[in-house]
C-alpha cells in the first residue's frame, strides 16, 4: 500500500523532474489523441492512445494536489491544474463523442488552410 506521506515527500522532492516529464509527455499524448481520432484511426488506437494520456493527466493532477495539501498557491500550480484537467477532458472527449471532435477538427484544419491560401495571394499580390 502507498504511504500518502512518502509520496508526497518524493512529488516535492523531484517536483522539477517530475514537471519535465508530465509536460511534455501530457501535451504529446493529448495531440496523438486529436489526431487519431482526427484520422478516424480504429477505436483500439484512440482507446490506447486515450489510456496513456490520461495516465500522465491524472498524474499532474494529483502532484499538484499535493502541493495544495500543504499550502502552496501559487500560479504553476494553478496553471499545471488547468493543462492537466484540460488534457484529460479532451481524451474524455475523444472517447465519448468522437463525432464532434472529428467535426471540429475538419473545420479547423479547413479555417487554417484557408487562411494560409490568403495570406498566399496577399503576398503575391493577387488580392
């Protein structure tokens, strides 16, 4: 069984480490969700994909916990708090409407593209 206690020791003592882990590993397995399931890639992989990401979500979550437990407000708390909730919401999303998520992608992408294309004939003079 876990002691709260040592793990709250070890969250506090390797807090930098463990900061420059769950980051990136939190925002790279959050977008290979978006984007498998932007490619309507099979279910078992968005599923997989969706497992791992909120591994390192929920991980976030509950370090940052831990410095609430003992007093410790200050912004990077309450800003790793909001990647790690949003993170885990948009896996939550892509699981449980991936229909809606598929949509918003496609309308982005055509939003991006389009305004690359203006930008285009902007500079070469077409508009």
């Amino acid at each position: 069984m876990l002691d709260f206690n040592t793990v709250t020791e070890f969250s506090h003592t390797y807090c930098i480490g463990i900061c420059a882990f769950l980051v990136p590993a939190n925002l790279l397995t959050t977008l290979q969700t978006t984007i498998l399931t932007g490619l309507n890639r099979p279910r078992m992989q968005v599923w997989a994909s969706v497992v791992v990401a909120s591994l390192w979500a929920t991980a976030m979550i509950f370090h940052v916990f831990t410095w609430f437990a003992i007093g410790v407000v200050m912004p990077p708390t309450y800003i790793l708090l909001a990647m790690g909730i949003t993170c885990l919401a948009i896996n939550v999303w892509a699981v449980g409407h991936p229909s809606s998520m598929m949509q918003l992608i496609r309308v982005s992408v055509s939003a991006f593209r389009g305004f690359v294309r203006r930008r285009k004939e902007v500079r070469q003079g077409i508009v």
